[in-house]
C-alpha cells in the first residue's frame, strides 16, 4: 500500500499545483487513501519532494526533486517499481509487466515519473501493466532496462 500511495503522490503532484500538506492529503483522499498529514509528510520526504516557484501562479507547490537529488529521488522510483514486478514480457512495441495483485497502477506511476523518452504511455490495471513504446526496438531495450532493475 505504500508503494502505491507514494506513486500516486508522484501521479498528483505531476498533474496538480498542490502547496501543502494537507491539500496532498485531502487529494489521496479523495481517491480512496486511508491516510493521515504525518503519513504523508513521511512519503514526502522519502520521495525527497521539494518546493517550487510555480510559474503559472507564483505560489509554491510540491514537485520532484532537482537534480542534484535525482539520484535518490529515481532510487526511490526504481524501489517502487522494484517491489512491484514479477514478470516482464515485450509483443513488438508493447511492454507487458505483471505485478503483484494491486499493483499495477503503481508500477505504471512508477514508470510514468521515471519520464523515459521511449514510453509513449502506460495503463495500468490491477496487476498488470501496458507500456506502449515508440517501437519495437525501444520496447526491447526498456525490457531489458526494466529487467535489470529487477536484479
């Protein structure tokens, strides 16, 4: 449950312009999370989120972090996913995961946040997920990438 909750903190961040707290909290919800503000406030500094200067409205909003803590922030991506996975298959330019059973959309929000060029978009389902690649070769390539994460 935490591996999902977190990847869609990730998911809403992304798509909202979300200040505090308490607005994450009241987000995740309203999506059906159990959770409390000192949860949340934990998954956040576990995603090692950050505050920014939001362009379009001048106020501050939660976002992922900058570079110069990627590396802990795509660790924390690659733990989710890593947790997720059971299987890994490509069919042409489609990747099919498997995922332990309630899972699945938090892999695909895992994949989505780690923005490969590749993949055009995921759909994830209860334990399985879809990635659709730009083509074949760049579906066995994440495959394999996607396979070392695994190890």
């Amino acid at each position: 449950m935490k591996f999902q909750r977190q990847a869609k903190i990730l998911d809403l961040i992304d798509r909202f312009e979300i200040e505090t707290q308490e607005e994450l909290t009241d987000h995740l919800r309203a999506l059906g999370y159990s959770t409390t503000q000192a949860t949340v406030s934990r998954d956040i500094k576990e995603l090692r989120l950050i505050k920014t200067l939001s362009v379009e409205t001048g106020k501050y909003k939660y976002a992922a972090a900058a570079a110069g803590a990627g590396d802990s922030f795509t660790t924390r991506l690659r733990n989710i996913f890593r947790e997720c996975v059971t299987e890994i298959n490509s069919a042409r330019n489609i990747v099919v995961i498997k995922t332990l059973p309630g899972l699945g959309q938090a892999a695909a929000m895992a994949i989505d946040a780690m923005r490969v060029p590749e993949v055009i978009g995921t759909l994830g389902g209860d334990d399985t997920v879809f990635a659709v690649m730009k083509d074949d070769d760049s579906a066995a390539q994440f495959s394999k990438q996607a396979h070392e994460i695994l190890k």
